[in-house]
C-alpha cells in the first residue's frame, strides 16, 4: 500500500513535468489525502488485474501440463534431439 501510494501520480509527474522526486512524492500523497475514494478504487482496479493476469496464467499452466510433457524447446534447432533422445 506504501508503495501504491508513493508511486500513484509520482512516475507520471516525473516523467511528464520538470519537478523533483521531493515534490512528486508530496503531489502523490496529496492526491491520496484529497480523493481517497477515487484512489481507493485505482488501487483496487491495479490489484484485480494483476490477480486476474496471474489467474490466466496459471490456467494455461496448469491445464496444459500434462499435454506437453516431453515437448522440447519452441524453436526448432539442430540440438532439438538432445530434448528427445537423451
């Protein structure tokens, strides 16, 4: 939570405006202290994604274990018979 509120509006002020890290990391706490709500949802928002991104991945992992067991690497090679034959 820290760093969420640290880094809200800090990274897009440093990279768009000429101001310090000092004065960014003030305006991102700011932020937070004027709109809690609005902040509160964004924070709620990043987090679902990312829960929701690492769902995804571990379906296909999962799912998909058991098919491919001896698959070998993705680009064929010439060393791609080392995967196979030992």
């Amino acid at each position: 939570m820290l760093a969420f509120a640290l880094s809200v509006v800090s990274f897009p002020l440093l990279l768009d405006r000429n101001v310090g890290i000092a004065v960014a990391i003030v305006t991102s706490l700011k932020a937070i202290y004027r709109n809690p709500f609005t902040m509160a949802l964004w924070g709620l928002f990043v987090a679902g994604a990312g829960f929701a991104q690492n769902i995804v991945q571990w379906k296909g992992f999962l799912c998909n274990r058991h098919k491919n067991l001896r698959r070998g690497p993705d680009l064929p090679s010439d060393q791609s018979h080392r995967y196979f034959n030992g």
